[in-house]
C-alpha cells in the first residue's frame, strides 16, 4: 500500500501542463504550446504545438552530461516520447529550446523498494 501511494503522489506531483507566454505573444504567433505528461509505465511525453520553427530537445543528467539530442521540425506539431525506465537513480532535465524561448523540466528518478518511479519537478 505505501507503494501505491509513493507511486500515486508521484504522477500527481509529477504531470505538468503548461503554456509559454510572454508579451512577444501578442505581436508573434511562433510561441508554441507544450505539455509534458509522464505515464504510469516510466515514459515522459513531450507534446509541442504546431509552429513554423525548429526546436532542440535534449535529455540531460545533473551533471549536464547529454543523454539525447534531436532537432525536431515544428510545423507540424510534435508527440514524442521518452522511456525513461533505464535511466539509473538520479535527477535529469528535458529541455526544449526554440528560437524565442527555452523551456526546462527537470525530473526525478527515485528507487522505491523493488521498483523505481519518476517525479516530475517544475
């Protein structure tokens, strides 16, 4: 049961949903939409808004070693995702940078007794 509720208080905690603004908006319409969600099954989805640029996503540890690097096209949206079940005990950032903006999420990977799971920190 503690399990459970460890691993419930961390998807909780962990699904974040959010959108960039800033005055540039208002003049811009290149600002994209993002969303990060993270599943029960230790994978992290990165959802992006279509918008006519190209954007860096880089998977990061703490010590700024990179993990995964891809330049990904906008235009027409992106849904991507991520296992991160292999990844060993420890914090990361997923970071995905455009032209106007840099957007950091940083996560935690943490050992439960017998498993792992992942808490997101904003």
């Amino acid at each position: 049961m503690k399990k459970v509720i460890a691993l419930m208080l961390g998807l909780a905690a962990g699904t974040a949903s959010f959108a960039q603004t800033s005055a540039s908006q208002t003049t811009s319409p290149l600002v994209p939409q993002t969303r990060i969600t993270m599943t029960t099954d230790q994978k992290i989805k990165l959802f992006v808004s279509p918008v006519s640029e190209r954007a860096q996503i880089a998977l990061q540890d703490a010590d700024g070693h990179a993990l995964y690097t891809e330049y990904v096209t906008l235009a027409h949206g992106l849904g991507q995702q991520f296992d991160v079940s292999s990844l060993a005990v420890g914090t990361y950032r997923l970071t995905l940078t455009t032209d106007g903006q840099t957007i950091v999420r940083t996560f935690v990977v943490q050992p439960v007794p017998n498993q792992t799971f992942i808490v997101m920190e904003s």
